[in-house]
C-alpha cells in the first residue's frame, strides 16, 4: 500500500523541472539567476548565530521535548496575539501551540489527524486549491484520502469558491488546506471568506488547515489570518489548524522552525503523532526561534526588501498583458502563453531557472490545465540580482 502511495507522488514539481531542462544548455557568458525555488536569501538577524553557538554543551548532549519550551510556547502565543490583536487569553499557549519544523511538518502530520477510513469503501476527500503547494498533495495520498483540487484562478480571485463544492463532495470532506497569502498567486483571504471557511469546516466537521507562512511578506495592509476570523466568532479553535514559520519572516529557513496552533485536543494529539514520526527541535535551535518570535523590529526591513523588488518587477514587466502586483508572498505568478516554453527559453537564452506554473497545478475534470499559461519566479535575490535577471526576462520573454 505504501508503495503504491509514493508511486503517485513522482511527478514533484522540481523533479519535473529537472527534467525539463536536462537538455538545454544555459547561456554561457550569463550568471545563472536561480528563480525557481523560494529560498529566502536575505540574511538572518545576527542575534541568532550567538544564541545557537554560545550554548553550553548540555543544550546538545539532552534530547529535547516534542513539545518545545514553555518559553517558546509563550513567544510564539505572544506574537500571534500581537499581530492578529487577539482577545487576552485566547490561545493557551501550554496546550495550543506546537513546534514543528517548518511549516512543511505541521502541514504533513496535520493530515494525519483528519483522515480517518469511511464506512462504505468511499475515500475521504481533502480539498486544496490548485495551484497547490506540493506537500498538500503529497500528505493527503500518504494519508489515504482522495486529493481534489479546488480552481483558484484569476476568475475567483485566485482562492477557491467555497460555495461551488458540491454536497456530495463535502459529506466525504475530512480536510480542506488552504493558503493565504498564497503561493504562487499572492492572494489574501479576507475576514469574510475565512469566517465562511470555518463555518463550513464546522457545518460538515472536517478539518480546516490554513497555511500562513507568508503572513508577514505583504506590499500594503497586513492581511487577515485565521485566528483573527476565529476570534470574531466568538474564539473557539475547533476545526482549525494554522501554521505559521521563521523561513520567510525571519529569512531563517535554515533553522527548520515553525508552529502549529489549534484546538487543545488537536495539539495534543499532533504532539502524540510526532513523538513517534519525528526527532523534535534541538534545545538551541529552540532558544533562537524563541527570540525571533519575541522581536518584531527585525521583520520590517525584511519585509520591505521584498516590497523594493515587487515595485521593481512592476517598472520593468508592469507593461506585460496581464501583469499584476501579488498582494504578498515572494513570487510573481506571471502568464506568459506558454509556461514549459518560457521556462525553457529562459534558461536557454537568458540563464534563468524559473518553474512552470503547470508543475504546481493539476488538470479540472475536463482536461484543462489553468497553470499551462504561467510561470512562477521567486524574488528571493538581493535588489541588484533581481534587476539584471528581471531585465534579461524582459527582453527574452
């Protein structure tokens, strides 16, 4: 069973990627400008090298609890509290947060948690946007559910129509993921359509999974997340899981650090769940994380890095049909016809590696796939970096 489980996740983005490009010969006389991948280049703040080296050696030498430390518990419930102006007391931290590394864990193991066999022979259902980011695809099949993919294109603002699943879809729904902001659209949900989405997760009792690991990369207003619609409808964190992490806010992908928050009953059966399927954070690593959820001042000017390229990308591409300004995350979602060609004749002639945007999308029951236009271009470079590349993809494309 397990076999034939992995057997349906071979076609990973990147694996696809490569084999793209296998064949085509970069530009020689160009720099190579790696734009596929969403790899935070900025630099850390500097506090957390002196945390992590100037441990003693008992930080390393003890294994560490699954659940972390009471202080990262607190820093991670203090700043939710700050950035969403949550109501006081309303996430406990001893009991609603869990550490994980990264949000990919949490959004892995949380499925875990949802799934659970149907009476009848019918496979429960997750639903995920499409695009899509991989792991959801990939921890729904391991988890023996039946991915289905909710359009979340341009027509609907790019997020999905939750009023558009059908009731017979929704009696074997046991997970929906969602993504705000979005990769690689860079759409925010808006309090109204979280609030609707916990209401239905509540109304049919599945699980709601909400991805907000871009929540701090934004070009305006903050956006909304979901604890914020949880705490308009009266604070409960039934049906609910977000996950938030360091690799974007603090340019600290490296660290592997991220949280899970949720319903009390829900945390703790994560934390049961990764005291078989995980070696938990290392004691130092905690200790930084710990500190960058305590400090805020450093996001700013990380933040504002990204809102530099974005108000680059528009001067040099804005005049390309079509073009848009994402309203957060790192990417530019562009359509350019063709996106395996473009991707193609981009690293050809201008050696620059971007994904296509068919790889993070699959096909609607008709066979149309809405990813085929576009490509995915991460802005992860320093300001000078993305300039020259985004004026080479200027003029090939």
């Amino acid at each position: 069973m397990l076999n034939k489980r992995l057997e349906l996740l071979s076609d990973y983005a990147f694996t696809k990627l490569n084999t793209l490009l296998e064949p085509v010969q970069p530009r020689a006389n160009l720099p190579p400008v790696i734009m596929s991948v969403g790899d935070p280049i900025h630099a850390p703040p500097a506090f957390i090298h002196d945390i992590i080296t100037n441990r003693p050696s008992e930080s390393w030498n003890r294994y560490p609890a699954v659940n972390g430390t009471p202080e990262f518990r607190a820093a991670c419930a203090g700043w939710l509290a700050r950035r969403y102006k949550l109501p006081k007391g309303m996430i406990d931290a001893e009991r609603q947060i869990a550490p994980c590394a990264g949000t990919r864990e949490g959004l892995f193991q949380a499925a875990f948690l949802a799934i659970t066999p149907m009476e009848g022979g019918e496979r429960p259902i997750a639903l995920m946007p499409n695009p899509f980011y991989q792991v959801y695809y990939g921890a729904a099949v391991m988890a023996g559910a039946e991915p289905r993919f909710l359009p979340a294109t341009q027509a609907t603002g790019f997020m999905p129509d939750l009023g558009a699943i059908e009731p017979a879809v929704l009696a074997r729904t046991q997970l929906l993921y969602l993504c705000t902001p979005g990769n690689p659209q860079g759409a925010c949900a808006s309090l109204d359509y979280l609030r609707g989405a916990i209401q239905l997760a509540r109304q049919h009792d599945f699980m709601l999974i909400v991805d907000e690991c871009y929540a701090e990369i934004y070009n305006g207003t903050p956006p909304g997340g979901i604890l914020e619609a949880a705490a308009s409808l009266g604070g409960s964190l039934d049906n609910i899981v977000a996950l938030h992490s360091l690799s974007k806010r603090s340019s600290a992908a490296g660290l592997r650090s991220g949280f899970t928050v949720g319903a009390p009953q829900t945390i703790a059966k994560l934390c049961q769940l990764r005291s078989y399927s995980c070696a938990a954070t290392p004691s130092p690593i905690l200790e930084a994380a710990t500190a960058l959820w305590n400090d805020d001042d450093h996001v700013a000017p990380i933040r504002r890095s990204y809102q530099e390229k974005f108000a680059l990308a528009q001067r040099v591409l804005g005049q390309r049909p079509g073009y848009y300004t994402p309203e957060a995350g790192l990417f530019l979602w562009l359509d350019v016809g063709d996106g395996e060609a473009a991707t193609k004749k981009l690293w050809a002639e201008a050696a620059i590696k971007v994904l296509p945007g068919a790889y993070l999308t699959r096909p609607d029951p008709s066979g149309r796939n809405s990813g085929v236009p576009y490509i995915r271009v991460a802005l992860i470079h320093d300001l000078e970096t993305v300039e020259m590349a985004l004026t080479r993809m200027a003029r090939v494309l």
